[in-house]
C-alpha cells in the first residue's frame, strides 16, 4: 500500500494522466521513470498494462510493446495528493 506519492510516482501517474492513451513502458523509462518503480504502481493499482503489437516494417515484421495507462485508483490518488500539479 502507498501512503504518500514519492515525487517520482507522482510524475509518472501525472505523465499518464495527461495522455488517456498512455505510453509505451519504453517512452516512461526514457524519461527516467524505473522500472521498480512502474511495477510498484502496477501492484498498487494505479497503473495498468496492455500488450500491443507494433508493426515495424513493411515485410510485416512486429514487436510486442506494453502500453501503460492509469487507473482510477491512480487518479483518486492523485488528486488525493497535496504536491500534485494543479491545472
């Protein structure tokens, strides 16, 4: 159970709840979220995943990547923390 939203997952639920699609775990790890720290809010239930397959050439050649997005428990937490970025 999270008590209080380090800022780090504070930045990343506020990431994907800027985007109603999410982002690929890739795009958040390349900006400096872990992956530690991705799992921990999965387990939380604050973020969910979604497998997807990309196509990456046109032979037909494709990657499987995993879609990340928030939950309504990630948003509750949010708006229930008090550094969170107001609009």
């Amino acid at each position: 159970m999270i008590r209080r939203l380090t800022s780090s997952a504070r930045r990343a639920l506020q990431m994907l709840a800027d985007d109603p699609r999410g982002f690929p775990e890739t795009v958040l790890v390349a900006h400096g979220i872990t992956d530690d720290l991705l799992r921990m809010l999965i387990r939380a239930g604050f973020v969910r995943g979604q497998i997807e397959t990309v196509e990456v050439d046109q032979d037909g050649g494709s990657v499987e990547v995993i879609r990340l997005m928030i939950t309504e428990a990630g948003r509750q937490a949010l708006e229930r923390d008090p550094k969170r970025r107001r609009p």
